[in-house]
C-alpha cells in the first residue's frame, strides 16, 4: 500500500482514503450541489428560505418507506411484548438520535432504562465531543452488544445516514448472526451496506444536504423522523396508550403530575375529586387510576387485572366489565 505525507508530517494510506472517497461520491447525502456554492452570499431570511424548504421535503422521504417502517415496528412489538429489548447503535449525529429516543422512554411511556437502550460508538462521551475513529469498528460494536447479553427477542437498530458507517453495519451483522436478535437498518441512501445486512431495511433517501455532506440536517431529520414512529408506535401496539393518551407516563415532576391528573380526567370525564382519590389507591399510577374510575374496580384488583391482560387498559377494562357481570 502506498502513502503520502502531509504537511505536519503525518503519513496516511493513501489507497485506503482513495478508496473512501470513492465511496462517498456514490452516496447521495454526500453529493455537492452547485446551485448553492454562493450560499454563504445570500441575505439571512434566503437562506432561512431555502433551509426550510430543503427541511419541507422530509416528510415525503419518509412516507415513501412507510410499508418498511410498518413492518419493522410489528417486529419489533413482538419481539418487546416477548420481553425483548430495543437497541439503537450508531455513530456521531445518528448515534446521539438513538440515545436520544432511547432516553425519552422511560419517562414517556414508563419502560424501564434497560427496555429501550442507545448505544454510540465511543461510549456516553461521545455525545458531546467526537471520538475519534470509533465509528470505523466493527469489532467495537460486537463489544458494546456483547455486554448487554443480547437474546433472539431483541431487535437491533443500526443507524447511519451513509449507509456505510462500520460500527452500525457490525452491530446489526453481529446482533443477527450470533444471536437471532430482529436487526433493522435505518439509512438514508438507496442499496445500503446497512439495509442489505439487516432483516428490516429502511432508506430514506433525503437527497443532497444544504451543506455538502452535513448529515445532521435533512438525513437527521428523516432519522429522528423514523426512530419516533418506531419506539412510539411500538409502544401503542405494547399496550403504553389509551387512545393517544400517555397512560403509563412516569410523573416525576410537578409538570408531569399535572399531566397525570389531566391524562385521568380526559379519558374518564371524573371529577377532581374522584381523580385524586383514584391516584391515592394506585399509587399515581395513571393507568390504574383510569381503571379503577371507569371499571369501577379498587387499586388492587385494577392492578391485577393489568397484569392479566399484559398491560393493556382496553383489554382490562373488557375483563373488569366480565368480573363486575359475574
């Protein structure tokens, strides 16, 4: 292999960054667009103008992969309602969105940290400052799933806007060969290294970026896009809402143990009276709470019937209405 030094005197593989570089002028989140070579001479509301524009077309992008998100989301609650658990693994911007949605679960939906797990190459200091390299192993991502002792129900979600990221094409490559674990490949370029590896391919194809290859923008939108139909949408199929309300939201603050009261009154119409008392008897669970009021149950029994119904307040509430009946 031949290699080239630069001027710190630094020498580099020269093949190996040509090869590189061939890839990505294949990739269309990385293609230069001359329209916009004079972009940084146009008035601020131009720019704005055409930022959002760029951003408006995102939608459309996803839409178009609506069959693939759909079957993987069912996959995925299958797997979770088997007692799986929902991995992201990435690299840069797309790992941070993973650990991102990751982080919101518990308290939007009431899963435990360990349900809903991001993993960035790097480790947790890479979400703020950039580690070198690490998104370039394979080998470092086999190590990071290895440690959470992954099962056949867990699903495995590489994310990178190339496509082409190691450590996102490792994780899902490791995560189904070794252990049978449901891998989903979210992309943003057409025949990815990452679809062709995972059971689920998704490629939202953005297009070029305002800022050549600067995949936060239109590429991460379209990811965070996806990743909140994926955990939202499996958790509605769990069993985690009534309707579009958030009934196993965890009220940890004031603001979310106003939302818990609003969540009770919205689906049973109680007073605040009946509300609070309902509360007290299921220890601020929401869920229970609704039950109790609208299957005019006590605490324990609404919390028995949710267990027998694998936590499905619908289900529940048919059960309460056949025991009262009885």
């Amino acid at each position: 292999m031949t290699s080239t030094t630069d001027a710190t005197g630094t020498s580099e593989p020269r093949d190996n960054y040509g090869e590189l570089r061939a890839q990505l002028d294949t990739l269309t989140t990385e293609a230069f667009r001359p329209e916009l070579s004079e972009i940084d001479r146009l008035p601020t509301p131009e720019i704005a103008r055409i930022m959002n524009g760029e951003d408006a077309s995102v939608p459309a992008a996803v839409a178009e992969q609506l069959p693939a998100i759909a079957a993987a989301i069912d996959g995925t609650a299958e797997r979770m309602a088997r007692g799986g658990r929902l991995i992201y693994a990435g690299a840069g911007t797309a790992g941070r969105l993973g650990v991102l949605d990751a982080s919101e679960c518990p308290p939007t939906f009431n899963t435990d940290p360990s349900e809903v797990v991001g993993l960035i190459a790097g480790g947790p200091s890479a979400m703020v400052k950039a580690v070198e390299g690490a998104e370039d192993s394979k080998e470092l991502a086999a190590e990071d799933l290895e440690g959470l002792n992954l099962t056949e129900d867990d699903v495995v979600v590489g994310i990178s806007a190339s496509g082409r990221t190691p450590y996102a094409i490792g994780a899902v490559e490791y995560a189904r060969a070794r252990y049978g674990a449901l891998t989903i490949g979210l992309s943003c370029n057409a025949d990815s290294a990452l679809a062709a590896a995972a059971e689920h391919g998704i490629e939202v194809v953005v297009g070029p970026e305002l800022l050549t290859g600067s995949t936060r923008l239109k590429a991460g939108t379209a990811q965070k896009l996806v990743l909140n139909m994926l955990s939202t949408i499996t958790m509605i199929r769990l069993g985690k809402t009534y309707g579009n309300l958030m009934v196993d939201v965890r009220a940890s603050n004031e603001k979310l143990r106003a939302r818990s009261r609003r969540i009770v009154a919205l689906a049973t119409g109680a007073s605040d009276e009946e509300i609070e008392a309902a509360l007290a008897a299921t220890d601020g669970e929401v869920k229970n709470a609704i039950l109790t009021i609208l299957g005019q149950v006590d605490g324990p029994t609404a919390a028995e019937l949710l267990a027998t119904s694998d936590g499905h307040l619908r289900a529940a509430l048919d059960n309460s209405r056949t025991t009262t009946t009885d």
